[in-house]
C-alpha cells in the first residue's frame, strides 16, 4: 500500500486543506505571502501540495516548483518561511490523527521540494 | 475517436489522451500547470456534450453544474464543444419593462429578454450601454417566482453604464445583454445546510435572488442575511425582507448601519462583524458573500476562520471599473 492509500487518499487530502490553509493563513510568519491571492484558487494549490507530500497523483516538476515560486523568492521566500510550512503540515497531520510514522514519511516527501521551491 | 469542438475548429482526440493534450497536441493554448487534475489552472466547460464525473472532482459544486471540467483529467467518451470559461458568452436583446426606485441611490431594472435566457438566481449578466461599454449585474429575479429579469443597479458617482440606467434608459428601450454566468448561486444539494449571506449596497441583488430561490426550493436549514450599510438609507427592501421572514420561520434578516446613526431595528457594525458576532462557529454552514470587495474579502477570511469550509463559500465582489467584472 503506498503512503498516499494508507493516509487515506483523496478523502484525507479534502479533509486536511482546510485545516491546513486554515494554519497557514493565520501563522504571522508566512500569512503575508497570500495577501489579495484568490482564496479559492490558493485552496486549490494547497490541496496540490498536500496530494504531492501524501505521495498521491501528480506530475509536478521541479522545474514547475521553481516557477510556481520565484516570484515569492523575490519577496523574500526563505528557509524560515519553508519550516513554517512544514510545522503546518505536521500540525495538521497531527489534528488528523495520521500515525507519527506517516506524517515523518510525508514531511520527507514535502522536505524534498526546499530547494526547488526556494530557488536554490 | 470523439471529436473536439473549440473556438469553431475540431480535432480528433486519440485514445489515453486528455483533453488538454489533444487541443495542446494541436497547437491550441490552453493555461495549464499541474497536469494531474489539482490545481484547476486548465479549468473548461463543456457547452455540448458529456464530460465524465472524474474530470470535475473537486470543482465548487456549481461549476460542476454548469458542465466545467479540468481539460487535463478528461477523456472524453463522445464529442465535446468545449470553451475557456466566461468566454464568449454571448448576447442577445432585451426591452426594458420597469425601472423603479429601491432608494436615493439604487433603482431596480426590469428587462424581458428577447429570447429564452437560461439563469440561476444569483448569477450576473453583462449589460451593454455600447459596443464597448459594459458592465456586470447580478440577478435577483427568481425563474419560477419572477416574470422578468431583476437587477438593483447604485448609481456610482463616475458609472458610465449605472448613470445612463438612471437617466436615461427608458421603458420600451431595447438593451443589449449577455447570457447569464457566474458561480455564485443556490444548489439544493444540503436542504438542512445553515446558509449565512452577507452583502453590503446593491451585494443585496444576487442575495435577494438566491435566498427566495433557496425558499422555493424549501430549504429547511436556517437562512440568516445580514444587509449592511454606512446609514439606514443605503439600507433597501426591509419591508419585502421582514415579510419574507414572517412567512419562513427559517429565515432571519438583519440590516446593519456602519455609521454612527443607528435607528431602532438595526444592528451597530458592519455586516461582516455582526454576522461574525451572532454566529462565531460557521463549521459546516454555507457562505455567500456578496458587494464591496474589501468586505468579500474580509468575510471570505473571517468565515472560513471560523470554521466554514473554503469549497462551501460562494463570493460575488462588485469589483468597480475593471473592463470584464465590473458593477453597481
């Protein structure tokens, strides 16, 4: 069974965006990144990240990870802004009750797009 | 091999190929990222044909009613007319029946359209001064309780288009508008579903249209509608409003003065800090948010901190003096 069936798929993906944007949104260190971004189409990207760190169906790049951020990178995207992230993940992965093993699995996964997302 | 409709060309969609890949494959560009069915950049709509279930998995659920589609995840078993959303929408005529006082500032227009225009209470339309000049409104007519098309249109102090519905457009007069679009409406999927509507101004017009459409569709959930203004005069309907509420014991309306003059019956604050107030845990309920774009974007945030799911939020923002989505 992959990472992505145990942690329970797209049911789990739909049942942590909220949460997780939720976080996200109201975390002083990072909230000012999504100042006048659509909410409803940036729930639509934090449900692709989340789909990518449970290591469900995607096709994304690294390339597209570079592209899809440098404009934030700009504005100041760094390595304490990326742990922010993580520490929303793995809080709301917590909330759900994924076994610790699990969510160390999908924080590696999420972990491994730093560079990329950060330009480096 | 069904074949794919769009922009007046047709091309042959093979087998395993989505979509997006037949029209990319054909030197068609259609704005596209993820390739997997998430980020909804690729989003179409089909106007003719079936698109399978699968390729509309996670769209707000009144996309998915409107035929919309992620072109990437689709593949297709039939043919398929299919555009990029809001484009070419279409036009036709329309006389006007009515023009009518809603207060100082606001005048409800009644149009009868030449030809059958298909809509959902809530939706807006482009109405047309010129060639070039247009602006969006959105309904508040009801198909099945109402025989003409509603909209309140504010006169705004530079609105080409709202002062030339206020002094000029006369009954008798033949208009041009668009089809109805947008996804801003009344679906009968969760009739025990609370609904909370928030508008400020004219927002009132799509919320007028959807909470009537939500009652004749008997919605059993309560229905709660706060109606904002900066003084009771930007405040209209109250009477159409009260009665409405004394007929559904599910409906509950408060109008709300921002101002520092607050008559006896309404509420102290703005729309969004009220509506917050009374109701502070909104996990599971519906949201329409609908006027001012400060206040759609703020009630977007504020609702969904308190609880309301992001696909369970539904925004109409009155976004002034931009080419496409412009109104009141």
């Amino acid at each position: 069974m992959s990472l992505y069936e145990k942690i329970g798929g797209e049911g789990a993906v739909n049942a942590a965006v909220d949460i997780f944007y939720r976080k996200v949104l109201q975390d002083d260190r990072i909230k000012h990144f999504f100042d006048g971004v659509d909410m409803a189409k940036q729930a639509s990207k934090q449900k692709a990240f989340l789909t990518v760190a449970f290591g469900g169906p995607n096709n994304y790049s690294g390339e597209d990870m570079r592209k899809g951020h440098a404009h934030l990178v700009k504005q100041g995207l760094n390595d304490s802004h990326f742990d922010a992230v993580m520490e929303n993940l793995g809080a709301t992965l917590t909330e759900l009750n994924v076994p610790g093993e699990l969510i160390a699995q999908a924080a590696a996964i999420a972990e491994s797009t730093r560079n990329d997302v950060l330009g480096k | 091999m069904p074949i794919i409709t769009y922009g007046g060309q047709s091309y042959r969609c093979k087998e395993q190929e989505s979509v997006l890949d037949c029209l990319t494959a054909h030197g068609v560009t259609i704005p596209s990222s993820c390739h997997a069915g998430l980020c909804q950049t690729c989003m179409m709509q089909a106007v003719n044909g079936n698109v399978p279930a699968s390729t509309q998995q996670g769209l707000q659920s009144t996309l998915a009613a409107q035929n919309y589609f992620l072109a990437c995840t689709c593949y297709p078993d039939g043919d398929l007319e299919v555009t990029l959303p809001m484009s070419g929408i279409g036009s036709l005529l329309a006389t006007v029946v009515e023009i009518s006082p809603l207060n100082a500032e606001t005048i409800c227009l009644k149009l009868s359209p030449d030809l059958e225009l298909p809509y959902k209470a809530g939706q807006f339309i482009n109405l047309y001064k010129d060639d070039v000049t247009s602006r969006s409104y959105s309904l508040a007519s009801v198909p099945g309780i109402d025989e003409h098309l509603q909209f309140h249109i504010r006169k705004l102090p530079d609105g080409q288009v709202s002062n030339w519905v206020h002094h000029e457009l006369k009954v008798g007069d033949s208009v041009k508008i668009s089809y109805a679009t947008g996804d801003c409406f009344y679906l009968p999927e969760k009739p025990e579903q609370n609904l909370l509507l928030i508008a400020t101004g004219c927002g009132l017009s799509p919320l007028y249209g959807i909470i009537r459409d939500a009652l004749l569709q008997e919605h059993r959930g309560t229905i709660k509608l706060y109606h904002g203004g900066h003084s009771a005069k930007s405040i209209y309907l109250i009477n159409e409003l009260e009665s409405l509420s004394l007929q559904h014991e599910n409906f509950i309306y408060t109008p709300c003065i921002s101002g520092v003059n607050v008559p006896h019956g309404f509420a102290a604050g703005r729309a969004q800090d009220v509506a917050l107030q009374e109701n502070p845990d909104l996990s599971g309920w519906r949201i329409f948010l609908c006027g001012h774009p400060d206040m759609v974007s703020t009630g977007k945030k504020l609702a969904f901190f308190a609880g309301a799911s992001m696909s369970q939020i539904y925004a109409d923002p009155f976004v002034i003096a931009h080419p496409q989505k412009t109104s009141q």
